[in-house]
C-alpha cells in the first residue's frame, strides 16, 4: 500500500513538471492545484481506509503499516481489559438478580427523589403493587410509616418502622445511601414479621394469664396457711383446710408441669428422641391408664382399630392421649362414653377421640386450644384443671406434623382428630 502511495504522488509530481514546461504558468498553477489537491484526497483515502477496517476484537489482525503496530497493540489490550470487565459486571448483576429474586425479603433501592431504580419480585408482592416505569416509591403505599421510613432513610438516616397492611405486619428498614457527605438515594428492605409479632402478643397474652392463673391458688393457700396460723380455725375444720391446701398445692404443680411442657416444645427440643413408634400400643397403654378414673366416673371408656407405626415421641404421644381422653371424660354425663380410634389409612393415620358429652358451643370452638381458654363457664368452676392441655395437644400435633381437626355439637359431643403422617 505505502509503495502504492508512494508511486502516485511520483507520477503526479511528474505531471506537474511536464505541465509547468508545456503550458502557461496560470494555466500550469490552476492544473498543478487541482492534481495536488485530487492527489492529496485520494492518498487520505487510501491511508485512512485500512485504519478504519482495524477490528482490534478479531484474533490474529495485524495493523496495515508497522508504524500503528505499537497502537494497535495498545488497543487489544484495552479490548481484552474491557472484555473481561464486561463479562464480570455482567455476571455480578446475574448473581445480583439471582439472590434478590430468591430472597423472601423485599428489596427496593431508590435514587434522592424516590424514583424506583430496582426492585425484586418480593417487594411487589408484599406490598402488592403493580410496577411502572419511573415509578415514585411513595405511591407503593399510602402507609404513613412506611412513608417516614422511606423520607427518613433519603435524609441520611437509619430507619425501622413497623407497617400493617392487609392483616399483616411489615417491618421496613430504611438506609441511605451516600456519595462523599450527601444522600444520593436510599435501600428499603421489607420483612414480613407477621408471626414474629403474633409470637410477642402470645408471649405477652400468656406472662398476664400464668400471672393470673398462679395467683388465684397461691392466694386460696395464703388465707388458709393465715387462718391455721393465727388459731382461727376450729379443730374440726383442718383437716378441710389442709385439705384445700393440698388441692390448691397440686393445681399448682400441674399448672408447672403444663408451662414446663409447653416451653419445651416451644423449643422444638425433642427432635432427638423422634422414633418409630405404635400409636396403637400407646393409645392402649393409656385407656389402661385412665380406666379406674372412668369406672369412677361411669364412662365407658374403649379402644378401637390396630397397629399403626409412625414417627414420634411416645411420651409426648401419651400426653396428647391423656389430654384428649381426660377432657372428654370431665366434660361428659354420667353414663357416657368416650371412644378413642387408632385406624391405618393408605397415605396416613387417624387417631380420633370421640365422646358423647356436653359438647363445646360453636363461638368457643376457634379458641378451645387457646392456653388457658376453657369455654363452659358453668362447668369450668366445678371442673378441675390447668387450662393448658388443648394447648398441649395443639403444639405437640405440630410437633408430629399431624393435622389437628375439631368437630363438636352443643349438647350432642365432641371429636379431636389426628391425622399422622406413616413412618417410613
């Protein structure tokens, strides 16, 4: 090419000669000048049109003249570098998308004015909004706190606030984020803490009613202890007062034991002793248990179905029993009965205990597992107990996996069902 160049700017200058002898010096100028310039184009463009085919991307190019090779060379470095940081930032923004897509937070970050710059299909759905382009994260929702967090966290703040919205409670965490000293927009993460919160309540709900429940026998066994005390009482009447206390004192043991029960597998602490198990077996262990308290009480207390095999906890698998069983006998009638039912099923177990007692009133029957809840006023205050053992049965069916169901009718009877998974 350069040889090329070379050759025609010689011929051109030759004709500029030849013309400068032959014609007239004006005549000569003119021509030499639009040969010249006609020269110098097509030279700019030969040179320059190899230098724009350079395609420094494809491997095993070479540069049109040695002179650009060093510059050529610079620029497939550069490519490579660039290439490489592309690839990177690419599969950073793909690992970005990826975790934010699979986490069950929400995510939203947003620029100084609250214009939405990215979210994750989370924050969406908790919030339960539709996305728009250029959208303002104050119209997400009309929640004042959500509100402060977002104002609080875009003037260089940290913010927590706790939303409800659509019967369930969010927290937002707000932080800002800043170039140099100034806030240039703002991270908002949404957590859903529904069950956190109800936890709290329950935990809340329960610290007043142990406090109440302890204190009605610690106060019955106070004022007796006081009358033997101080002589007030007849010689004749202690042993009814003593009596009282001993009652007083074992409704408190139970009520200890019962709390102790519930925390443990609040905790979920028994896992290790999970084991293959007949629920049959225990479920004839315990009607053997609870008979002498059934003749007592003239309920015909019996046992049906066969061996069923599943994953649990003997111990805990009685106490369910004894509670169930111990309910439909206190709140049945003289001459009742109360049938417990262990029965193989082809995906599953049924144990169901069934009674033909006073029944449980239809608005009572969402709370009966309730700790301390006891539905029948009337019947309560002649009947002992803790008021937990529903509540036992409910976290320790958890506990199993089993599916708890209630079915009762008003003066006709009640049945507590357990659906346990097979053992494998």
């Amino acid at each position: 090419m350069t040889k090329r160049i070379f050759c025609g700017v010689f011929f051109v200058a030759l004709a500029i000669i030849v013309i400068f002898i032959c014609v007239p010096k004006w005549i000569a100028a003119a021509i030499s000048t639009l040969l010249a310039v006609g020269c110098a184009l097509w030279a700019a463009f030969a040179i320059t049109r190899p230098i724009k085919q350079l395609n420094p991307d494809l491997s095993g190019s070479q540069p049109p003249y040695k002179e650009l090779k060093p510059l050529f060379s610079k620029l497939q470095r550069q490519t490579l570098t660039i290439r490489d940081q592309t690839v990177d930032l690419f599969r950073q923004q793909e690992e970005f998308r990826t975790i934010s897509e699979n986490m069950s937070e929400g995510l939203l970050v947003v620029d100084h004015n609250g214009t939405v710059l990215s979210y994750n299909t989370a924050a969406l759905r908790l919030l339960d909004v539709e996305p728009q382009d250029n959208q303002n994260v104050l119209t997400f929702t009309s929640s004042r706190r959500f509100r402060k967090a977002v104002n609080e966290a875009l003037s260089g703040n940290h913010s927590q606030q706790l939303m409800n919205l659509s019967e369930r409670t969010y927290q937002i965490i707000g932080n800002p984020v800043f170039e140099e000293q100034d806030p240039i927009g703002a991270v908002l993460m949404i957590l859903d803490v529904t069950e956190r919160e109800e936890r709290d309540r329950l935990r809340k709900e329960f610290s007043a009613n142990v406090s109440h429940e302890l204190k009605t026998p610690l106060t019955s066994i106070s004022g007796f202890a006081e009358i033997m005390m101080h002589g007030l009482a007849k010689a004749e009447d202690t042993p009814y007062l003593s009596g009282k206390i001993y009652e007083e004192a074992q409704r408190l043991i139970a009520m200890v034991g019962d709390i102790i029960q519930l925390s443990r597998l609040d905790e979920k602490d028994l896992l290790e002793q999970m084991q293959a198990v007949d629920l049959y077996a225990v479920a004839a262990k315990v009607v053997e248990r609870l008979s002498p308290n059934a003749q007592k009480e003239h309920i015909d207390l019996r046992l049906q179905g066969s061996t069923c095999m599943i994953e649990g906890v003997a111990p805990m698998l009685e106490e369910i029993l004894v509670n169930l069983c111990d309910n439909a006998m206190k709140y049945n009638r003289e001459g009742g009965h109360v049938t417990v039912a262990v029965l193989p099923r082809e995906q599953d177990v049924l144990l169901a205990v069934t009674d033909n007692g006073i029944g449980i009133a239809y608005e009572d029957q969402e709370r009966v597992f309730e700790r301390f809840f006891r539905g029948d006023k009337s019947h309560s205050k002649q009947i002992s107990g803790t008021g937990l053992g529903l509540s036992i049965v409910k976290h320790a069916a958890a506990f199993h996996n089993a599916t708890l169901n209630l079915e009762s009718v008003p003066g006709e009877g009640t049945t507590v069902s357990l659906i346990f998974p097979k053992a494998e």
